[in-house]
C-alpha cells in the first residue's frame, strides 16, 4: 500500500470505518440540530443562578450575624454562582452535525464521530427522552441534540438524520422496514407523542409508496391495453 506524502494511507475514503485517521472536520456540515427548550430553560436557570450569588455576595458585608465577611468570601460566593451555572448550561451543550462521511455527536460531554457505515439505524426507544444511534454488536450511542422535549422539531430532524443516513450509508447498514403498525403498536404499550408522530409518518410514507406503485401499474396496463395488435 503506498502512503501519502504526510504518511497517511492514500486508499482510505471518508467514513471508512477501518481508517484509523481523524476524521475530516473539513467536511461541509448538511445537517446541524440542537436541543432548543432545554437551552432555554437552562439559560434562564443559569441567568437566575449568577444573579442570585451576585446579589448575595454584594450584600454579605452587610449581614450583622457576628461574623466579619471580607471581599473574598463575597467573589467566592459569586463565583460559587458562576461555577453552578456553568454545569447548567452543560445540559444546552448537545449537538448534532451530519456530513457526507458520518455524524458527530456531542452529548454534555465530548465530540464523537460515526462514520455512516457504523450507523445501523437512527433510533428513538419507547420512552426514551432522546434518540440514540444504534451501532454494531447491540452498542447504543445517547443523541441528546434530538430530544423529546422539543416534539414536533424533534421528528423533523430525526427525519432528516434518517434521510441523509439512507442517502450515504451502504445497504447493509441501513434500517430494515418497520414491522408494527400505528395500531399495533397502540396496542402493545402507550406511546408517547413524539413517538406516535414518529410511527404515523412512517405509515403515511408506506402508503404513498403503495399508492405510487399501484398508480404505475394503471397506467402501464393503460397502455398495454392501448397499444395496437401486430
């Protein structure tokens, strides 16, 4: 095998899950997505969280308990505030980004990337609070940028991850054809909105296909039907 001229391998193609490079951040990103209310709920807890220290640490001096609080214990008390708010804000960290070789995801903590040929399916379990990647030998992998708090947004872009995910991962590591229906799967166990949404549109998506076929199939009977005698 001949190398490059920086001693890499110059048969190796992105996503290849043998290639022990770093993956290409080069790569334009297709797809971004990051939890939205999370982020919300998270900013608005951290704003409340440095406020209340800094109100704190401004009075401290003021407190008549027969302790003496000196400038130190009030930047303590204030950055004790800011180190709070700055583990909050870990829950808004979540992102996922989608590229022509795989997907990096970034949890609370870290940046991993999945080539599309590791990708067996993009997932979201009953009840779970946020989709996962399912990998091979029954490895799972956490997708908290899709979250089910944010519904509706969240369906979309599990639904583009999924479109990009058939678009480059090789056949066999694509998903195999759902087997429960909406119904069915009403039956077996409650689901939750997120989900539902998630089985409706996917018979939806089967019906329009049956639809199509059936629709071609007129229409080359159609013409058969028409085509002179010889």
């Amino acid at each position: 095998m001949t190398g490059a001229a920086d001693g890499t391998s110059a048969s190796s193609s992105p996503g290849d899950p043998l290639d022990d490079r770093a993956p290409d951040r080069s790569l334009p990103v297709l797809f971004q997505v990051r939890p939205r209310k999370i982020t919300i709920l998270a900013t608005i807890a951290a704003v409340v969280v440095v406020g209340v220290s800094v109100l704190a640490g401004v009075l401290l001096k003021d407190v008549d308990e027969g302790v003496s609080f000196r400038t130190t214990d009030q930047v303590g008390t204030i950055g004790i505030g800011v180190v709070l708010a700055a583990a909050i804000m870990t829950t808004a960290r979540p992102r996922l980004r989608a590229t022509e070789a795989g997907l990096w995801v970034r949890n609370m903590l870290g940046d991993k990337f999945f080539a599309w040929t590791m990708v067996i399916r993009v997932a979201y379990p009953p009840n779970a609070p946020w989709a996962q990647l399912q990998l091979p030998d029954d490895e799972i992998h956490p997708v908290m940028a899709i979250q089910s708090l944010d519904r509706a947004r969240a369906v979309r872009a599990l639904e583009e991850v999924r479109r990009l995910h058939d678009r480059f991962a090789p056949p066999p590591s694509r998903p195999r054809p759902m087997a429960a229906t909406v119904e069915d799967a009403a039956y077996a166990r409650p689901l939750g909105r997120l989900e539902k949404i998630d089985l409706e549109k996917a018979a939806a998506h089967r019906r329009d296909l049956r639809a199509k076929a059936e629709k071609l199939a007129r229409k080359d009977a159609a013409k058969g039907g028409d085509a002179p005698a010889s």
